[in-house]
C-alpha cells in the first residue's frame, strides 16, 4: 500500500501521553506509551469519541465515551470484538516524527 | 488520560459489561447498536448501565409488554449511557456527547417511544432535549398506567402485604411513584400498609443520595411491625441498596416490575439480590464459577466488578 510520509515535528513535542495533531485534514492522535510512539485516529470508531481523552492502561487506549479499548499492540484491535481504531505507521528520523497516511 | 480518579470510564463501564454479562436471566437480549436498517420498532426500552446489575428489571419490563402484546427493542450496554456517569465526573463536554449519541442513536428504530427505567437517565436526557426528539421519552411507567385496563383483565390475585418505598424529590419521581402506587393497587389480593418512613431521598437511592442507614433501618422495622412481606421500589438503584435488608429484617425487597409479573404469572430470578445475600465476595464467586469459566472471564477481574458493583 502506498503511503505518504507525513511530518508530524520534533519527537521532544511528545512526551509521554496523548497529543492531538492536525496533519493536513486529518486528525490523529500521538500518543507516547511505555517509551514509544504510536499514532491513531483521534475520532473512535464507534462514535467519534475524543480519543485524544483516552484512558490509557499500559498499550491499550480506551474511549471515554463508552470505554471501547484498543490494544495498540495489536494495531488498534478492539478488545470486545468491535471495530478497530485505526493505527498509522510512526517513524522518527534524526529527531523527526513521520506518520504513513494513505493519500 | 491521568484522571486522578478512584473509578475510571473504563472500570465503570467494564464492570457493567462483565457483570451484566454473568447476572443475565437465560433468554435476555438487548442491542447495543441498531442498525441503519433496522426495521421500525414502536416501544424501545432503554436500558442503562446501572440496571445492568439488576438484568431481570428490563428483562421483566419486556414480558409485562409482551403480555399484553406489545413487542419492544431493549437497547443497552455502555454503548447508550445517557451520559450521567460523566456528568457525575463533572466532564460536561463527554456528558453532552454522549447524551447525545444515545438520543439520536435511538431514532434509528423509528420509535413511538422510548421507555425509561431510570431516573437518572431521565433527568440527563432532559438537560439535553430530549423533548425535542421525534420520539416520546417517557418512565416505562406512563406505558403500564396507558395499558392498565389490559394488564388487569390479565392480573391475578398477589397475596402479598407489602410498603411502598417511593422518592418525590421532584415532579417526575412524584409522577413515577403515583404511577406505581396506581399500578400496585390495581393487583387483586395485594394489601398496601400505611408506613409513613418509606420516603427515600433524592431522585432514587444508591448511587449520588442513597438513603442515610437509620432511616433504611427505621423503613425496615416499620414494615417489620406493620407485618409486611415485602418493601416494594420504584426504581433499580434503590432494589440494590436495601435488598441486602432482607439478611437483618427479615422483609423482602422488590422492584415492583416484580410484583406486576406475580400477578400476570410471569417467572423470574433475581440474581443481583441472590448473590447480594450471599453477603460475600468469595461466595459469589464460586456461585458465579461456570458462567466466569465459560466467558473466559479473569477471575481477579470479576472479583473486584463484584466488589464494585455488587458489594458497594
């Protein structure tokens, strides 16, 4: 699938929690968890949640509206066997946060 | 999200799933989601989170109908709070969108009305314009009291001596406990005693205002002394917090959803109550044992749901 690699700014922008981030028309969320970045949808799937106001247990992010968790491990699996959140690729290049968004 | 909180959205709403899941009477359904293509349906009773605990509540309220051949959609689980649980964590932005979210979500099923068992769902609904919906939201109540010719040509006598708990902290609760007085006095053999302590604070108990222990206790011993079988309430919040009496008086507790079935010949369980007076974590886990094996349910999990929802 190709991607485009969207810059995000500096990884010292996000320290750990959650970071809303407007990239072009999309809304995603960045979230550093356990040392390591993770971006998502910043709407849930369910109904457009906050997904900015997740609480967070250890990798999974669960909205605040009704509590649907993703386990980001698992690339935004729904633990009650839901939909998905879905999940973007993060790269940090010399510093440098990249997300894979499809065109 | 840090809240700084001792109960988090996600506790909340889990326990609701877990423990709603294992109380849940054989052939209990509801939706959590209608689709958009769902065929119309005239009655939907909402079923709120909390009353997940007492499942033979609206379990109950959708056989009343059925007797008197009204078919009805519940529509429940986290997926439809009325936004109370956020409202009591004081986030009014989470509150409104998800009072929202279950108002529209419900015109999905195109309904006449949707019905109400709880009165904290009521008075957030009302905050956000419910009224304004195509639909009627109304306290299941208003139904039984429309089709009450027809429920009492299906009644039989209930002999049962019993006390009204009932809250009227305001016009809606009064209305609520007029309904169910008009309900109750319309079973044949039912015997309605004079108590005069079985006024409950709030809009219902348990949850923000539940009633202060000494006056549960004097409601208790007047029924006791009055030769009542039962303290009969109005809503689910008020059955969680006194039925745990029946262990010290002696009287017992129940929905008046309860008594309605008595007198139409519907059978029920009550399985919150059961493992409530089983008065112990442990023994409520070993009773709930199968169902916890057979959801894959972790067991230190359920344990402090119980606690919660349960115990609490």
């Amino acid at each position: 699938m190709l991607h485009h690699w969207i810059d995000a700014g500096r990884e010292a922008q996000f320290p750990d929690g959650l970071h809303p981030v407007l990239l072009g028309r999309t809304r995603v969320v960045i979230a550093r968890l356990e040392g390591r970045l993770y971006a998502f949808d910043a709407l849930c799937p369910h109904a457009q949640g906050p997904m900015e106001k997740s609480e967070i247990e250890g990798l999974i992010v669960s909205c605040p509206l009704h509590a649907w968790r993703y386990d980001l491990q698992q690339g935004g699996k729904e633990l009650h066997g839901y939909r998905d959140l879905a999940t973007y690729e993060v790269r940090v290049t010399d510093g440098q946060v990249f997300l894979a968004i499809e065109p | 999200m840090a809240t700084g909180r001792a109960f988090t959205y996600t506790t909340m709403f889990e326990t609701v799933r877990g423990i709603g899941s294992l109380l849940a009477p054989d052939g209990f359904e509801y939706v959590t989601e209608i689709p958009l293509d769902a065929p119309a349906s005239q009655l939907v009773i909402h079923l709120s989170c909390m009353a997940h605990y007492t499942p033979q509540i609206p379990h109950l309220a959708k056989q009343i109908l059925q007797k008197i051949g009204q078919d009805c959609l519940i529509v429940g689980g986290p997926e439809n709070c009325c936004g109370e649980l956020h409202k009591h964590f004081k986030d009014t932005e989470l509150e409104k969108q998800t009072a929202r979210i279950a108002m529209f979500g419900f015109r999905r099923a195109k309904p006449r009305k949707v019905l109400s068992i709880c009165p904290d769902c009521d008075e957030v609904f009302g905050a956000h314009g419910v009224e304004r919906q195509p639909y009627q939201h109304t306290n299941i109540s208003e139904l039984f009291i429309e089709y009450l010719g027809e429920l009492k040509a299906r009644m039989r006598p209930v002999k049962l001596r019993i006390v009204t708990h009932f809250h009227t902290l305001n016009a809606a609760r009064q209305r609520d406990a007029d309904n169910m007085l008009t309900i109750l006095r319309a079973i044949p053999g039912l015997d309605i005693l004079p108590a005069q302590h079985a006024l409950g604070p709030g809009i219902h108990c348990q949850t923000l205002h539940p009633m202060p222990q000494p006056d549960q206790a004097r409601m208790f011993i007047e029924a006791r002394e009055l030769g009542a079988d039962a303290i009969v309430v109005p809503y689910h919040s008020c059955y969680r917090q006194h039925c745990k009496m029946e262990i010290q008086h002696g009287v017992t507790v129940h929905h008046y959803f309860n008594i309605l079935a008595m007198a139409l010949g519907i059978s029920f369980s009550e399985p919150f109550k059961e493992m409530r007076l089983l008065d112990s974590v442990d023994a409520v886990v070993e009773a709930l044992r199968p169902r916890i094996e057979k959801l894959g349910y972790d067991e230190k999990l359920v344990r402090a749901q119980i606690t919660r929802a349960i115990f609490c």
